[in-house]
C-alpha cells in the first residue's frame, strides 16, 4: 500500500482525517448518523432492528472511531509540534541575525558620533567665521583712521604747481 509505505504521505492523511474530525460539519453527520441509528433501533419493527435498546453494536462502532480518531489526532499534533519547532528555530535564527544587524549598527552609530566630535560642526564653524571677521573688522579700523588723516573728502586737493615763465 502506497499509504503506509510513505510515512509523509500518511501523515498528511492523518492531519486530513484529524482537520475534519474537528469540524462542525463532522459534527452534524456523527449526530445525524446517531439519531438515525437510534431512531431506527427504537422504532422500526422488531424484526428490522439490527441493534436493540441497550445499543451494544452503536457503542462498539463509536469506540472504534474513537480508537482510530485518537491516533491519527495524536500524529497530527506531532507534525504540527515538529512544523511549529522548525518555525520557531527560524524565528531564533532571524532573531539572532536582527539582533547582530543592530549591534553592527549600534556600533557604527557610536563611531559616527566620536568621528563627529572630532569633525567641525555648522555652529563651530559658524562661530569661527563670526570670531575671524570680529577681528578682522577690529584689525580694519586703525587702517582706515589712518587713510582718512591723509585725505579728507572736506579738504579740497592742493593744485598742483607749474613751475615755469608766463609768457
């Protein structure tokens, strides 16, 4: 039997068999299936009742579903449990990948920030600029007190002298 042969193959029948015995429309036939079998025991003729009142042959039937349903619920778990601790290695792994990602990064943040003291920042620079040109300012004005005593625009410049005859 190819069934039993493949153990991935019957795993998966088993999950297949568990998935619908959880659900509400196996629900409604094992009901359906119940009632029918006890009205039918309780209320046709006698000589058409397979199973009589005490319902012997209901109870070894749902025993057995009972026996084979534990088993293959049992084996579903286990392969979700497995598919669940592959999921969860993968999760450790990213985690761990994220966590080393963001310890690089911190690492490289907390060297920008040293480079970055030892970098002239816009208002260092900003400060040094106003500083240089305080002083160069400063440095200007004796310079141009001094040209202003040569020459004054109030006093009109002395012609020059000819020297020579008229005439």
């Amino acid at each position: 039997m190819v069934l039993l042969s493949d153990p991935d193959l019957f795993g998966r029948f088993a999950e297949r068999v568990a998935r619908f015995s959880g659900t509400a429309q196996f629900l409604i036939y094992m009901t359906v299936f119940i009632v029918a079998w006890l009205l039918w025991n309780t209320l046709a003729p006698k000589d058409l009742q397979f199973d009589p009142y005490t319902f012997t042959f209901l109870t070894l039937l749902l025993s057995l579903q009972a026996s084979y349903a534990a088993p293959f619920i049992l084996l579903a778990q286990n392969r979700q449990a497995d598919r669940d601790r592959v999921g969860l290695e993968e999760d450790r792994q990213r985690a761990a990948a994220a966590k080393a990602d963001t310890e690089y990064l911190a690492r490289e943040i907390a060297a920008l920030r040293i480079a970055l003291g030892e970098v002239a920042t816009r208002d260092f620079v900003r400060s040094e600029l106003q500083r240089l040109l305080e002083e160069q300012r400063s440095d200007d004005k004796p310079r141009r007190k001094r040209e202003r005593v040569g020459s004054s625009p109030w006093t009109s410049p002395t012609p020059p002298t000819t020297t020579g005859s008229a005439g």
